[in-house]
C-alpha cells in the first residue's frame, strides 16, 4: 500500500501554512535591513567571534571544511535529486513525493541565488571591517554602481535548507525531516559565517525564505500529492 506508515497522513497543507514563514522573513528583512534596530550590531557582534582582526576562522582553501560543509553537502544534494528524477521516472507509488521534493532541491537554491541581485548586499570579507574595500551597507541603504551583489540571501546554505520539504511528504516522522534540512542548512550556512562569506542575517533569511517556498509548492502539489499518499500502489 502506498500509505504506508511512515508515508500516511500528509503534513497540512493550507493557506496558513504560508504565513509563518512569511512573518518570520519580514521580520528579518526588517530588523537587519534599516539603521537603528539593532541587526546591524548583532550581525557584526556574531561576525566577530569568527574574527580576529586578521583572519577567518576557518580559512579559505582548508580542505576538510571544504569536504564536510562545502563540496560534500552539495554533492550528496546532488546525488539526492538524480535518486529522485530516477525515482519520479521508475517508482509511480512515489513520484508525486518525489517531484515535489525535487521541486525543493532546485526552487529554494535558485530564488535564493537569483534574489541577490536585487538585494546588492556584500560578504563581509569585501567589507572595510574585515580586510576588504567596500563600506558595510544595509539591505535599504541606497548602494553605488559596482557594489557587490552576492550574499543575502544565503546561497550555499539554501541547498540544505531545502531539505526542509522532507517535513510535508514523511507523514507520521514529519518532525524529523524538518530536523534535517534545519540541521543540514545551518551546518552549511554556519560554515560560510566562519569564512567570511555571510553574515547571521543572510543565513536567517535563507532559513524563513526556504520554509516560505517549500510551504508554496507544497501548497501548489496539494491535490496530486494527496491523492497519491491516499490511493494503494
């Protein structure tokens, strides 16, 4: 049967579903993005103890951070989503799951990645605070031609955060595919903190920002995945 144990009962899907997340990234956006709330001093406080006035914590080019929290994760993500094309091609029990979880693994990195050209934030290794040449400006500060445009939100971190889809299509072990993209995200996303390349706002974005759209295409698929965790193989 396809609504098997840990498959049956379909995490809720409504409207509603989209208002957490969207509350929680408004807040982010707002707190960390205008002068005089307080996020700009907490971003460079949390930056901070990653720096020591002259390097990173973890380097540039260490090999094994390189291997647990950069180039791994992506490729076992990368790994993942072939298992699921396969899955969605061969296993019709699944593939309604598969192709929505698959959505997650390509939607969240993508809007993540795409969304920092309009944000024109920079990394904090480009700014004047931490070696670099740029003055740190806010996400609603007015930006000059040619500066940096890659950083919020989070890009790396969004891959694993993306896992966070898990929670909609485990049924009764929901919680625990939660776990894992938050794990997985945070993981990664702390690990570009220690670096240089983001600060605590990008990665908090990033983690409101991946729940939003997960939410979205899980909201958007409600009907065929429904059918298919109801309906015997």
């Amino acid at each position: 049967m396809a609504d098997s144990r840990i498959l049956r009962n379909l995490a809720p899907v409504e409207p509603r579903s989209l208002l957490a997340p969207a509350i929680v990234l408004a807040a982010v956006v707002g707190f960390f993005g205008f002068a005089g709330t307080g996020g700009d001093a907490l971003d460079h406080w949390f930056q901070g103890l990653f720096w020591d006035g002259k390097a990173w914590l973890i380097p540039h080019g260490h090999a094994l951070g390189d291997a647990l929290a950069y180039r791994g994760p992506k490729a076992l993500i990368i790994i993942w989503a072939v298992l699921l094309i396969l899955a969605a091609i061969f296993a019709r029990r699944v593939r309604m799951r598969a192709l929505f979880f698959l959505a997650c693994l390509a939607v969240v990195p993508v809007v993540s990645t795409q969304l920092r050209a309009v944000t024109n934030m920079a990394t904090p290794l480009e700014l004047k605070t931490y070696g670099g040449i740029y003055e740190h400006l806010l996400l609603f500060d007015p930006k000059p031609a040619g500066y940096p445009s890659h950083a919020f939100p989070a890009g790396h971190a969004s891959g694993g955060y993306a896992l966070m889809g898990l929670y909609w299509i485990l049924g009764t072990r929901r919680w625990r595919g939660l776990a894992l993209g938050l794990f997985v995200g945070s993981w990664m996303g702390f690990y570009q903190i220690a670096r240089g390349e983001h600060f605590l706002s990008h990665t908090l974005a990033t983690v409101a920002l991946a729940w939003l759209l997960c939410a979205g295409l899980a909201l958007a698929m409600k009907g065929p995945l429904t059918r298919e965790v109801s309906s015997p193989s």
